[in-house]
C-alpha cells in the first residue's frame, strides 16, 4: 500500500501529463492499493474534471471502485491534527489535502508517498522529524 497525493492519480489518467510515464512506471512497484484521503480525491476529481471532463472523473471512479485506490477514513478527530499542520506550515503554505496526508501517514506509520509535489514533501516532517520517500524518484 503507497500513500498517494492527487497528482498521480491525475498523471495516471491524463496521458498528457508530463508525469504519465514514471507514474505507470511506479505503480510495478508497489504493493496493494494506493490509499489516498478525501481531500486528495477531491482535488484530482477537480483537476481530472478540468483536464478531461466527465470521461476523466469517471476513469478515477473505476480506480476506486476496482480497489486500486483506497480513502482512509479521516474524522473529527483528526481535524484539530490537520488544523495544526496547515498552521505549522503556513509559509510553506501546505493545502488541506497534503495536510491529510500528512496526518494518515503520521497516523499509520508511512514514510513513502507517490506524489508529484517533490518541494512540498521535502519540506514536510512525519511526527516533525522523519523525511518522507517520494514516488516517483527525481
């Protein structure tokens, strides 16, 4: 399982991505489902939906509902934990859906993350000190 950013799961989808390529790529490398969280999801519904339409969204739908792809549930207990991470990187600034991500792979335990937003996972620190591995590797 590989925690997975919008920007992927774009690339996958819109093979007129720069990235289409090594994201494929990527994708024999890992094991079980990409687990993204909702804010993610939505902002690649947004970009696939301004890229390709209707067609696009629905190719991301087929991702999820054929198990490829997997949405942790995330709640009002991880909100005050979100919140403090947008906070602590606010002249970064980090996005609702990164700080999601950053809260579900501090939550699970995950230091790889298959996402295209290299600076912005170089900067950020799991539990403020451990780096994260990024897919595709640049």
């Amino acid at each position: 399982m590989i925690l997975t950013d919008a920007g992927p799961l774009v690339a996958l989808i819109d093979r007129g991505e720069p990235d289409h390529g090594a994201c494929v790529a990527c994708l024999d490398r890992f094991t079980g489902p990409m687990l993204t969280t909702w804010p993610a999801f939505t902002e690649a519904m947004y970009l696939l939906g301004e890229a390709g339409g209707w067609r696009a969204q629905e190719a991301l739908w087929r991702i999820l509902q054929g198990g490829d792809l997997e949405i942790a549930p995330q709640g009002a207990e991880h909100h005050g934990h979100i919140q403090a991470l947008m906070r602590k990187y606010r002249d970064h600034p980090m996005d609702l859906a990164d700080a999601s991500l950053v809260c579900l792979a501090e939550e699970r335990g995950f230091r790889e993350i298959f996402t295209l937003d290299q600076r912005d996972f170089h900067t950020y620190r799991i539990h403020g000190r451990q780096t994260f591995r990024l897919w595709p590797a640049k």
